[in-house]
C-alpha cells in the first residue's frame, strides 16, 4: 500500500511538470510580447532590418527615431497606466477587467495619434512608418469601442497590426518577407496559443483582437498611404 501510494504520489509530480512549463513559457510568451513592446519591434525591423524604408538615414537620426518611438509608444502609455493604478482608477496594472481598459485606451489613442503627427509633419520618414502608427491609433480606438462589448485581446490586436503591416511590405515588394512572416506567424501562434492557455481570453477574443489589427492597418494605408 505504501509502495503504491509513493509511485501514484510520483506519477502526479511528472504530470503536473508539463503544465508547470507551459504555464511558465506562456507567461513569457505574454510578457515579450506585450501589445506596448510590439511597435517597438516593428519600428527596430523597419529602421534596423528592412533593406530601403530608413535608406539615407544616419545613425543617429535612426537612433533619434527609435527613442521617440519608444517615449510615445511605449514609455507614455505605460506611465499612465502605472499612475491609473497609483491613484486608484483601474484595479490591476495588467488590465484584466473591461472597467481598467477603458482610459488606458484612451490614454492610449492620444500618445499614438500624437506620434503619428509628428511623424507625419516631418516628410523624411517612410510612409511605411506612419501608416503604422496610424493604424496603432485606429486600432485603439476600434480596442475602444469593442470593449463595450466584450474584452478583446489587445495581444492579438498588436499581433494582427504587426502582420498587417508586414503583409504590406511583401505587397510592395520592397523586401523577400518569406522569413519574417514565417517568424512572424509562429510568434502569432505562441502568443495566442499562451493567451488561451492562461485563460485570458476565450477563442473569439483572440480572433476579433486579430481581425482588429489587420482591418485598422488596411484602413489606415487606404487613408494615409
């Protein structure tokens, strides 16, 4: 009896292993890729990868591009989120209820519509870039309306943004894409996959947060591109 007791004690130690992993690895999934770091990766592809959008440019107007990027895109929206939760507004930092979406958001659509203007007044820049940004204010504000209704993944809309744009660029032929769309794919499969197993999101968050994302992208070439 106790012999038989140790090995199913055992056998309940290795089956939990795997679900200690994916729960780790989904977790990890989730934080590389969070919907604020996700511009950051576009506008590194774009600046640092791609053969001709930043042709011409210095390195320090390229490095100089990056950091506005990274303070409108990234650093602002995650400062008012860190402030939302300081002064009391939104329960969690990480957004998990409809109620503490609603002004980061907002907040959001103002810092992405911000960098879009500037990014627009100024000619040097690709038009790549600014119909990006673009799309990032349109999607935040569809992010913003869907919201009423249901809570859509904003992983799977900053993923459904990056393979619009990406699928952009392997229209225009400016760049073999196979690779990066390849990558690109697989990072959308984990991402989602990840968000269902940690029971984030059911399956048609994930897929309206995707749908989200390209549609805002094919808006906002068609209006800016």
């Amino acid at each position: 009896m106790i012999t038989a007791s140790n090995q199913d004690i055992n056998n309940s130690e290795i089956s939990t292993k795997p679900s200690v992993i994916l729960q780790f690895l989904s977790q990890l999934f989730s934080y590389l890729f969070h919907p604020l770091f996700i511009p950051l990766y576009v506008a590194f592809f774009l600046i640092y990868i791609h053969p001709s959008a930043f042709v011409g440019f210095s390195d320090a107007a390229k490095k100089s591009t990056l950091i506005i990027i990274v303070l409108n895109l990234l650093f602002f929206p995650l400062m008012s989120v860190l402030l939302l939760k300081a002064v009391g507004f939104i329960d969690s930092i990480f957004l998990k209820t409809q109620k503490d979406r609603i002004i980061p958001y907002m907040a959001c659509g103002i810092f992405f519509f911000w960098a879009y203007t500037v990014f627009k007044e100024q000619s040097q820049y690709p038009s790549v870039l600014v119909v990006y940004i673009f799309g990032l204010f349109l999607s935040s504000s569809a992010a913003l309306l869907a919201n009423i209704y249901f809570k859509v993944s904003m992983h799977a809309i900053g993923l459904g943004g990056w393979l619009g744009i990406f699928l952009l660029l392997a229209y225009n032929g400016s760049m073999l894409m196979s690779w990066p769309l390849s990558l690109l794919l697989l990072i959308i499969g984990l991402v989602c996959a990840s968000r269902l197993f940690l029971k984030s999101h059911t399956a048609i968050d994930i897929y309206a947060g995707l749908f989200i994302g390209m549609l805002t992208q094919i808006i906002a070439i068609k209006a800016v591109g």
